[in-house]
C-alpha cells in the first residue's frame, strides 16, 4: 500500500502512459455537459488539456481528449484516473515531509471516495457539478507537490489548477485555494459551461472544491436541526412523532434527509428519480423502506402517521407526482397527508442534471438535455411550474413549505411559477428561506456547522473526540441562556445519536452546531488530547461554508439580511483572508456553491490540531474570528440575536471592539424627512 500511495506522489505517469481504460460502468458518471463551443474554443480546450504533458505524447493524447470533449463535454482525462482505491488512508501512510500536507492529501482522497463522491471519476463530489479538480492531470501534480511541500512553502490553486509551490512563512497556509473567480460581468451560467469546458475555471460547490466535503452527515446534521426547528416554529412543538415531512433528492447532500427525518423522530418521504442513489441510501441503511408504487407510498403514510412512528420511505419517482398525488387524497378524503415540505433537488444546476422533469424518466432527460438543451429548458420550466402549484395548494390547506436554499425558488420564479410575494423585496418569495424563517437567527447567535476529521482512520479517535466535545457542550450548556442552552441541547442529542445510526461515510468526521465558545473550547481540548495521546493521530477542524460568515449568498445564508446589502461579498472574502492570517493550515474562496454560479461568494478553511502548543495558539486565534466576522455584520445589518451575541462577545473578549448600530427609535423622523424633500 504505501508503495502505491508513493507512486501516487511521484508527478504524473508518463513513462509509460498508463492505459487507457476509458469510463469505469461499475461507477455513477456525470450528465453529458453542453458548452456549445465554436471550432476554435474546442482547438483552445485541446491545446489548454496538451500543456499539462510533454509534445512527445500529444499525439497519443490528443485524439482521446478530443473524443472526451465531444463524448462528455469535458476533458476529464480518464486515463489517468488512478487504480489505487480512492479513500481517506490514515494520515502516517502518507509519504510526506509535512503532516500537513498529508491531512490534506488525506481530506482529498475522501472527497474522492466512491463512497462518499457523486460522480468519482468525474472529480464530482456532490451537487450534480461540485468539482474537487477540473481533470486527473491536476490530482497528479497536487499530489506530487503536497508530497515534496516544506513547512515554508505553499500549494496555490487556481480554480483546480496547481498554480505551483511558492515560498512562504511556516505561519503562513500550506495552500490557498480559489475556484471561479470570474470578473462579476461574466460569471453567467452559460460562460460558466464554455469556461469549464476550456479547463480553465471549476465550480467547487462549497465543500468539494476545499477539500473538507464530509460524506452526507454534515447535511443530516443540518437537516436535523432545521426540521426541529421547523416543527417548533411552524407547528409549535418539539415532538414530530407522526408528523410528515415530503422533499426530494437522495443523491450528494441531498440523501441525508432520510437519516435526519428519523433522527428528528418524524416521517420522512423523499422522491427520487434516480434508482442508483435512491438503491445506495437504501443499501447503507440511510432508508428503511423503499417503493415505486405511488398507492403504496401514500397507504405507508397514512400507516405511520397513525402508528406515529419515526420512517425514512423512499418514492423512487418524481417529486411533482408526489405532491400532486397529495393534492389528490386532499380533495378525496379532505385529509392532509403532508405537515412540512420542501425541496432538496440540486436546483443551481437545474438544466444539466440537477432537476429531472416530470414529463420525462432519467434517460430521456439525460438525452433530451444534450440533444436540444431549449427543449429540455422549457420542459423543465413547464415542471417546476405543476410542481409549484400543487404545493400551493396544500399549503393553503395548512402545510408548511421552506425553500432549501437550493435555488427552488429562484428557478420557480424564473420559470414563471407563482411564488412571488406581495410587496416582498428582491430576497423574498411566497415561502420564506430555511435561512430567514429557521436557520438564521441560529447564526445570529454564531452557531454554524462546526467539523473535525481523525486523520488516524481509527473509529476509537472518533469516539474519543465525540466524548470530548459532549463534555464541552456540557459544561458550556451550564452557563448560558435559555434560547442558548436549547441549541446545545439540540447538538448534544445529535453526537449521542450520530454513533448509533453509523453517520461515518469515508474519513472519521463528525459535525455539530455550535458558538463561538463551544467550536475554540472543542478545538483546544481536542488538541491536548492529540498531545496525550489518547487521540492517536492529528484531528483536522473545518466547517461547511454555510456557516455564521463564511457565504454571502441573497436567496440562501443571507436571505434574512434586511439592509439592502444581501448582495454584498465582503463578509466571505474577509472572512478567508482572515483565516489565512490568523492560522488556517488552508483556506478556499468560491464563486457558487448552494444556490449557484454567479449566486454566491462563499469561503472555508481546514486547521490541523497535531497537539502542538502552535496549533492551540491558531485554533483559539482563528476560530474567534472565523465566527465574530458574521456576528458582527449580522449585527450591523440590523438582527437582534446578532447584536447581543456581539456585545456579550466584547465583554469575554477585551480586544474585540465592533462598530455597534444606533437603533432608530422614532421612525417618523425619517418618514418626516422624506415627505419635506420628496
């Protein structure tokens, strides 16, 4: 094994060329993409895919990535896919000169895992297009340079291209990160096709692109909370025993809901048209009961309904059938089947396999979306509009419908669907944002997904760790407020339960919500046990994007963002940079992520806790200010929960000092003003 890893560091195979053994049909692969490139932009894709290899093999190569290009819409190099099991090897097989090149070679062959990628030999890790690398040359030459990379150096990634390896501080990151970073006026969905194409910008959703992509837990975790916290301000309670919850989407993140439903005690029923993720949950025991037959799918929902028991069922179908099916039994039997609904289908890449409509199964789609790309664009529209429509008709019966911060409604609104709110501003549709109406005053109180990743691969270190944060959450939970103290409860229920229901796919992770407090005490007391001993390994901390600041996103983590500057980036770019500085092992910058290209600016970073005093010194440092940056512009925008966050934060913190808003008392000054110079 350790040779095979070595080989795998040791620069691209060229001599010889390893064999051409095209697409791998045990593996999922990625729809067909359509860049529409001119004669010349394909010569440009070839020549920019040649200057990774010498001009002795263009010859041999160039056919083949131009057969891929016309095949598949991309060149992925397939030849160079390697024939080493893709996963999360522990962290001292790694042939390395730094343990933190090899934590982050281990973060990468994870986001690669079959178990864990949506599409592995695509470099897809989740979201229908969330890239870890554009190709496989680039793999190779990442590897090769964490390999040989000293503690003064650093790895520069410039949208999945290794830029290369440039002197640096031991305190500075071992690797910056950057994908789609488009000049703003042409970071348009359809330049991002032909740019792609090209090989010269990549989509790295949020967590794939950085490398810090856990498998589908970090989504049940955050699925979890936000149906809890859905039942509580949609249906006034804790308890969602018999409660139904009706989504869509098992593949990538989408496939957590099933596991998060049951965790969170309620009926989860989740359409899926794709038999191959919708059989993989069912395998890894995420669902605990699939069918095909609509009949039977509505008669199992009435039966736990009744029974009140906790069920993950799985439709292998189309969602729009389902809801109208829904709509059906309600003009029948004036019963409603369904109490909270929403939408997990990858709607930023609604036109290139990320929404099946319902008018065609999976392979029509796939065909109809490369051949007449228009055609399939107005099929998907006519869709999203009968799918729109019957959850407005349940709703008005009573169930209470959120948008996944998916772009559903953004793509519903352009497709013509009614979900337009009266007198609402440029955020706001019919049904509110999971971010607006449940999440976001839980960021507000800087709660956000909070990750660590044993490097040993040994479950025990994960135990350990699990044991360790829930003493923490413990303990904090004493000293806090009521609405506080309900989140850590939340968190703590969570990791007590995440070992039983086999959260782990790939890397030993685990995820929870937590503070300011909650992520530095962890992250300290994580690292003394690396120094004991008792973890046996290094531990890796990191976070989804969407998080307190990492995303500046209008229609997702700042929906609720009231001061007309939703549309603003400033927090994610600030908050990396600052990350960079303050200790971050690496970090990323991202155009995309969630809701789409052009939709977002979102950042993240890793930190290895290898149990040096130096590590401690960086966590508490970097951590602080990962979490204050979004409190503190929440707080400015206007949010209530920001603001006191912010202020009991400058009290334990004395250096922290944050420009504090003037609460408007008399509105009428303002309404004066206006009237005396309109």
């Amino acid at each position: 094994m350790m040779a095979s890893l070595k080989e795998l560091c040791g620069g691209l195979p060229l001599s010889p060329l390893p064999a051409n053994r095209g697409r791998d049909p045990s593996v999922p692969h990625a729809p067909v993409r359509t860049p529409n490139l001119t004669p010349e932009e394909k010569r440009l894709a070839l020549q920019n895919a040649l200057r990774y290899f010498p001009p002795a093999l263009h010859g041999t190569l160039a056919p083949e990535f131009a057969q891929e290009l016309r095949e598949y819409g991309h060149i992925y190099m397939y030849r160079f896919c390697p024939t080493l099991r893709m996963r999360a090897y522990p962290i001292n097989q790694y042939p390395c000169e730094t343990r933190h090149a090899a934590a982050i070679m281990h973060m990468i062959m994870n986001n690669l895992d079959p178990d864990v990628a949506q599409f592995p030999q695509e470099l897809v890790t989740y979201g229908g297009n969330g890239q870890v690398f554009s190709n496989w040359a680039q793999f190779w030459l990442v590897f090769h340079y964490l390999s040989t990379m000293s503690e003064e150096q650093t790895l520069v990634m410039y949208s999945g291209h290794p830029l290369g390896l440039f002197p640096s501080l031991p305190s500075s990151p071992r690797c910056v990160i950057t994908n789609g970073m488009v000049i703003p006026n042409y970071s348009s969905r359809e330049n991002y096709e032909r740019m792609f194409a090209l090989g010269i910008t990549m989509y790295g959703q949020m967590t794939a692109g950085s490398y810090c992509y856990i498998g589908p837990q970090g989504i049940v975790h955050g699925t979890m909370l936000t149906v809890l916290n859905a039942g509580r301000r949609y249906l006034g309670t804790s308890d969602l025993r018999g409660c139904v919850f009706v989504t869509s989407g098992l593949g990538g993140m989408s496939g957590a809901q099933a596991k998060a439903a049951v965790i969170a005690g309620c009926v989860g029923v989740i359409a899926e048209v794709d038999e191959v993720p919708l059989q993989k949950r069912y395998e890894q025991g995420w669902l605990m009961e699939v069918t095909k037959d609509l009949d039977n799918c509505i008669q199992r929902i009435r039966e736990a309904r009744r029974a009140k028991m906790a069920l993950s069922l799985g439709y292998h179908g189309n969602v729009v059938d389902l809801w109208e099916r829904l709509w059906q039994e309600y003009e029948r039997t004036g019963e409603l089947l369904v109490d909270l609904g929403s939408d997990q289908t990858s709607l930023h890449n609604p036109f290139s396999g990320g929404y099946y409509p319902v008018q065609l199964n999976v392979s029509q789609a796939n065909q109809l979306m490369h051949t007449d790309p228009l055609r399939f664009r107005t099929i998907v529209h006519e869709s999203l509009r009968r799918q729109v429509a019957a959850i407005n008709k349940l709703s008005e019966e009573g169930m209470f419908f959120w948008d996944y911060g998916n772009a559903f409604l953004l793509e519903a609104k352009r497709a013509g669907a009614e979900v337009e709110k009266s007198g609402g501003g440029a955020t706001e549709f019919k049904y509110p944002s999971y971010v607006q109406h449940i999440m976001g005053d839980i960021f507000s109180l800087g709660f956000g997904p909070f990750r660590w990743v044993c490097t040993s691969g040994n479950p025990a270190d994960l135990v350990q760790t699990d044991d360790i944060a829930t003493a923490v959450l413990e303990e904090i939970s004493a000293t806090v407020n009521e609405r506080v103290r309900q989140q850590y409860s939340d968190n703590i229920h969570w990791i007590r339960e995440a070992a039983k229901h086999n959260m782990v796919v790939g890397s030993q992770a685990r995820i929870l919500y937590s503070d300011q407090r909650g992520r530095v005490s962890i992250a300290l007391a994580i690292n003394k046990a690396v120094a004991d001993g008792r973890v046996t390994s290094p531990v890796v901390i990191s976070r989804d994007h969407h998080d307190v600041s990492g995303t500046d996103s209008p229609f997702r983590e700042t929906s609720n963002i009231y001061d007309g500057s939703a549309f603003c980036a400033d927090m994610a770019v600030q908050n990396i940079i600052g990350d960079a500085f303050r200790g971050a092992t690496w970090v990323a910058l991202h155009n995309g992520g969630g809701v789409g290209w052009g939709e977002v600016m979102n950042g993240g970073f890793g930190l290895v806790l290898d149990g040096s005093e130096e590590a401690g010194k960086r966590a508490r440092m970097m951590l602080n200010w990962d979490v204050s940056n979004g409190v503190a512009r929440r707080c400015w925008s206007g949010n209530a929960n920001a603001y006191e966050t912010i202020q009991l934060t400058m009290q334990n913190q004395r250096e922290l000092r944050v420009t504090m808003p003037y609460r408007i008392q008399d509105n009428h000054v303002v309404d004066q003003a206006l009237r005396k110079y309109n």
